[in-house]
C-alpha cells in the first residue's frame, strides 16, 4: 500500500478504484499530486504498466489530469465531486445562489385535466400546441425553429448532445469565467476544457479563434446573461464571432439562453447565419419557477436526430403533465405580466448596485442578468470580509478555470434601497484586504 497517498491495489481496475474511492471522500483533493508511476508500481509491488493502465482509465474519466513534467494530479473538479458551493452560515444575507426572487415567480397549479390512462409518449413525446408556443416564443428574435425538441432542462440537453457527439479526450471550448455546474458536467464527460475569455459582450473573438486553434469539437457559450459575468453579445460582436465560427462548420455551437425573458438585454443569436451545427437552448426556470425543469431547444436537422435519438433510449420524453403546466403558464396573459416586471425589477436592481460600486471606484461588470462578477484580488479574503457585514456571496474559484479571481453576486433579491449598503462594506473590505494581504 502507498501509505502516504492512501492508495491499494494490485490490478488496473482495483488501483483506479482506490484513487476514485479517495477523492470521492476527501483524502485526496483537487490538484493533489499522484506519485510517479513507477514510484507507486515499486510500493504496490505491481509493473508500471499496471499503474499507467489505471492512471489512463482515471484520465478518461475526468477524475485526473496529467501535466507534463508536472506529473498526474487530481482534476481541478473531478467527475466523482461537484463544485458544489459552501452552506450559508446562519444569519446572513444570501447573494450568492443566483437564483429568481421568489416573489416574482408565478404559482405553479398542477393542470386541470390530468394525462388520462395510457399514452404512446414514445411515438408523440411533444405536445404540438407547446411546440407552436416554442416557434412563436423563439423564432421571432432570429432563431430558425423548424426543428425543436425538449428535455430535462438545459444540463439534461447539454450532457445528452455532448455525450452523443464527442468522445472522452475530445476538446471543448468554455466561457471563462463560466457556470460552474456546466463545467462540472463537461468534465464528468470525460471531455477535454479549453477556456474562452469573455467580457461584457460575451465570448472575445480571439479566444474563439485559439480554441478552434486547439481543436475543439463543440463551443458551448451564452449569448446574454452570461453567467457569472454577465456579458452579452452585442450586434458587433455576434459579426466578428460569427465570422470566425464559419471557417470550422463541423464544430458544434451550443447556445445557452438560460435567463432569455429576464436577461434584460436583446438576443443576438449566431444561430440561422451561416452556421452548419448549432443548438439553442432555452430554460424557463428562472421566470416561471425553479422546479420546473423543462428546456426547448431550436437546432439544425442533424443535431434534433442526434438528440431525440438518445432520448428516446433513456427517459423517452419529457412529463407530458409537466409540458401542460408550461405551456399554461407561457400562454397565460397575468403571468406574462408577471415576466415583464420581473425582467424590469431585475434590471432596476442589477443596475443600482452597478452604479453604488462605481461610485466607489469598484470595477464590476454585470451588462445583462442576474448576477454581477467584480474582479479581487483576494476571493476568500472578500468574501470572509463581506460575511463579517452580514453578506454572503460566491468566490469566483467555482467559476473559473484560468480567469483572474473574482466574486459573484447575485442581485435578484437586492433591492436598490440596499445596494448602498453593501457597496459601502464592500469598499471597506477591499481596503482591509489591501492593509491585510498588501492588496
């Protein structure tokens, strides 16, 4: 046994076992270092052969990664954990989930006429009158919707296109910083990151070209809203992102429009202009209700095969109860009101904030949604220093992969009459940070 490692095993398979059985508790954390291959096969009394063969199933796994001379270390966010955020301490004001106002969602009523006996969901899996509701919701902001499809919800769709179209090892590119949970998933897939820099117009051209550069094989981005920065792409940059995309036809561009009724800033697709693959997702959690988990996606004819496929060999459809629900709530006149105020509600309060910490010398960057990203220096010095006022709000360390430090927070629930308030504490934090860790 390796005791200082905490590794056993004298197979391949028992090896791999022990060093996944050791993350999956703790023992061994992100980017913990693995001894060399022969150092372990020595302590196991095993070939180094038996070692490489274990370390290469860890690799396609996404639960190690191995750095050259640096060696093989556990993965930033291995497949078996999840960058799960830490518990709010009692007592504190939670800015840091990202999640609606409540008090802007509608009630969600059950539908009147319940799915009555047996169905042949596998032969009929949508409901055409949702499907008309989903071309007259997307297509008029430029998204071609001859195909559309549902799922689970935006992750379902996302992992179930990604697992049908590319390979563990294979490369995909990935706003940062991103969302965290979509990082997550594209790891447990066993795929291969390639980070894109974005700002407040979303992807940066030049990043998309060198990750095409890379080799990556899909793109998944958001085009605004973008979580956490808030980014979105503006009519210019959606040309320049556009022309770039067009010289690699076969990549498949994954369109997240997660917030889409309450993102507070216009669509700008690079769907329908000259793209050959391409999906656009959009959710309904986050203006109808959290637990409504149900996506519709446009996407060329390929990608909708592609999908549907693999759908009808796991779950086979989406709740035919749960697409009644939407598609009431979609089409009803006092929850479509609801949705107004609440995008407007939401932008009053994204911008308050906005303002209070510029007047304060604090860069951040919020163009569009919920949350605002403001780059320190210091993650865990801010955000123990905020807990110590009374606020609670994400470090950026779930979002990143090779962005510079920052902290995420979520303005949904802040009213303007408060945002003074933590702007004010937030400036003094930094200046203790500063005094503490020489800025």
């Amino acid at each position: 046994m390796a005791t200082q490692y905490g590794i056993t095993g004298t197979t391949a398979k028992g090896i791999a076992a022990s060093v996944e059985r050791a993350v999956t508790e703790g023992s061994l954390g992100p980017e913990a270092a693995l001894p060399p291959v022969r150092r372990l096969a020595d302590d196991l009394g095993v070939s180094p052969g038996t070692v490489a063969t274990a370390y290469k199933e860890l690799r396609r796994r996404g639960i190690v990664v191995t750095r050259g001379r640096g060696g093989t270390v556990v993965a930033p966010a291995p497949a078996v954990t999840s960058r799960r955020p830490p518990k709010v301490p009692e007592g504190l004001r939670d800015l840091s989930g990202g999640h609606p106002d409540p008090s802007l969602l509608p009630a969600l009523v059950p539908p009147s006429r319940l799915s009555p006996g047996v169905r042949a969901h596998r032969s009929m899996p949508r409901l055409a009158r949702l499907e008309e509701v989903v071309r007259d919701w997307i297509g008029p902001e430029g998204v071609p919707v001859e195909h559309v499809t549902f799922a689970h919800g935006a992750l379902d769709l996302i992992g179930r296109l990604l697992s049908v179209e590319l390979r563990p090892g294979d490369a995909v590119a990935m706003e940062d910083p991103g969302y965290h949970h979509l990082l997550d998933l594209v790891t447990a897939l066993g795929l291969r990151i390639v980070p894109v820099a974005v700002d407040d117009e979303g992807l940066r051209p030049d990043a998309v070209r060198g990750a095409l550069r890379a080799g990556v094989r899909a793109l998944v981005c958001s085009p605004r809203a973008q979580n956490p920065y808030g980014g979105c792409f503006s009519a210019a940059r959606r040309e320049a992102l556009l022309e770039v995309l067009r010289a690699e036809p076969d990549v498949l561009v994954v369109e997240n429009d997660h917030a889409s009724e309450v993102s507070g800033a216009p669509l700008r697709s690079l769907t329908g202009d000259g793209l050959t693959r391409w999906v656009h997702v959009r959710t309904v959690s986050k203006f109808l209700g959290t637990d409504l988990r149900w996506a519709a996606a446009a996407c060329d004819a390929t990608t909708l095969a592609r999908h549907d496929g693999r759908l009808l060999l796991t779950s086979g459809w989406v709740s035919h109860l749960l697409q009644e629900i939407v598609h009431g709530l979609l089409t009803d006149v006092a929850t479509r009101a609801l949705v107004t105020a609440a995008q407007e509600t939401y932008a009053l309060r994204r911008g308050a904030l906005l303002a209070e910490l510029g007047g304060r010398g604090i860069d951040a960057h919020g163009a569009s949604g919920m949350n605002l990203w403001v780059p320190v220096q210091d993650e865990s010095a801010v955000v123990n220093g905020l807990r110590s006022y009374g606020w609670w709000v994400a470090a950026g360390a779930r979002f990143r992969s090779s962005s510079p430090p920052g902290v995420r927070i979520s303005v949904a629930a802040l009213a303007p009459a408060d945002a003074a308030r933590l702007a004010s504490d937030f400036a003094a934090v930094l200046g203790e940070s500063e005094a503490t860790y020489g800025g």
